[in-house]
C-alpha cells in the first residue's frame, strides 16, 4: 500500500508518540522516515516483515494476494468470511463481549484496499531507512503471537538504537483485545520511561 506523506503538523501535534499495529506498523514506520523530528517514540504491534522480497514459510501468515483475488472475484463478504478464521484474528480470550466486537470489527470492514486498483507505488522501508529513527521503539506482541511475527519482531531489534521488547502474556496477536490490562501496563510503562512526561496523560 501507499500512503499520502503527512506530518504532524497537519493536525497541529508538535512531538507524539506512534502506535502501529500488525500491518499499521509499516505506517507507523513510514511516518517515523518522513517526519522523524515530530516522534517522541514508535511503538509496533506485532509487526509484519517488513521485507518487499520476503516470502513467509509460515502458512499462517497473511494471504494478501489470495484475499485479493477472493475479494474481487467474490465480493468482500467472501473475504471476511475467511478472515474471520485466520490465525491472525484468532482471539485467545473466552470474553463474549470481547468476541463480538472483532465480529463487527471484520463485519464493517469496507475491504476497498482489497477491491481498489492500488493508489500508486508502495512506500519502500529499507533497512537504511529503519535505521534511521532514532526514537525509542517498543516492540509489544502477544506471548501466543504467530512464530513468524515474533521472528519478523526478532529481525527488528537489531535495527534500532533504543529498543525495549513486551510479551504479552496469554495473547496471541490481537493482544490489546486478549488482555487488555496487561497490555495497558506494558504500553504506560514504555511512555513513563521513554517518552517526556508532557507527551501523554
């Protein structure tokens, strides 16, 4: 995907702290390239690889091209059908409050990155790039995350100059859905150390 360039300043924010979860953290990332001055701190949630040439050998991992294709050929209800079973989506917790939300969550999704012709060129991320940022990083994901987000998590440490690592404990990847208190302490405990206390309430 690409994303039209915006900076912090186009909503009058002067440093911030960025959260990008799963897929949102090539977002997260692509912000942090174009605007490093106005990022007190990133944080990425289960990160995906961020490698354009890289081919997952888990087969859990995100079908992109298959959703695609599903979707246009079938229609976006075809798609959520399917993602409403993938092991990306797959709650840990036992909540039914919890369970019916990601049900409307999937069931409102417009899918139109799946339907649209692409905007235009995907944003690249090099390492060059990723090395770059200098703002602290906190890499959060779920203790019963998929191995691969945690091996794609693994690659990234070594990438940043400051970076801290949370496990979130009985979660797989949507972890702030799974356990939400834990995930709550892990992210206030990131900010109270690495952002200025004036960036966050």
């Amino acid at each position: 995907h690409s994303f039209p360039p915006r900076r912090s300043s186009d909503l009058k924010l002067r440093h911030i702290a960025i959260l990008g979860m799963s897929q949102g953290a090539r977002v997260a990332l692509q912000f942090a390239i174009r605007s490093p001055e106005s990022v007190a701190c990133l944080i990425l949630d289960g990160p995906p690889s961020l490698d354009a040439a890289h081919r997952a050998d888990d087969p859990a991992e995100l079908p992109y091209q298959h959703y695609r294709a599903l979707a246009q050929s079938q229609g976006v209800a075809a798609f959520r059908r399917e993602w409403a079973v993938h092991p990306l989506v797959s709650l840990r917790t036992r909540d039914p409050c919890t369970r019916a939300l990601l049900a409307r969550m999937i069931d409102r999704s417009p899918g139109r990155d799946l339907t649209d012709a692409p905007s235009g060129p995907a944003f690249p991320a090099t390492r060059q790039m990723i090395e770059s940022i200098r703002a602290p990083l906190l890499l959060i994901g779920g203790a019963l995350d998929l191995d691969s987000r945690k091996r794609f998590a693994d690659e990234l440490m070594s990438q940043f100059v400051q970076v801290d690592r949370a496990q979130i404990p009985d979660a797989g990847h949507l972890c702030s859905l799974d356990n939400p208190a834990a995930y709550t302490v892990a992210l206030r405990q990131f900010l109270d150390r690495r952002a200025p206390a004036s960036n966050h309430p």
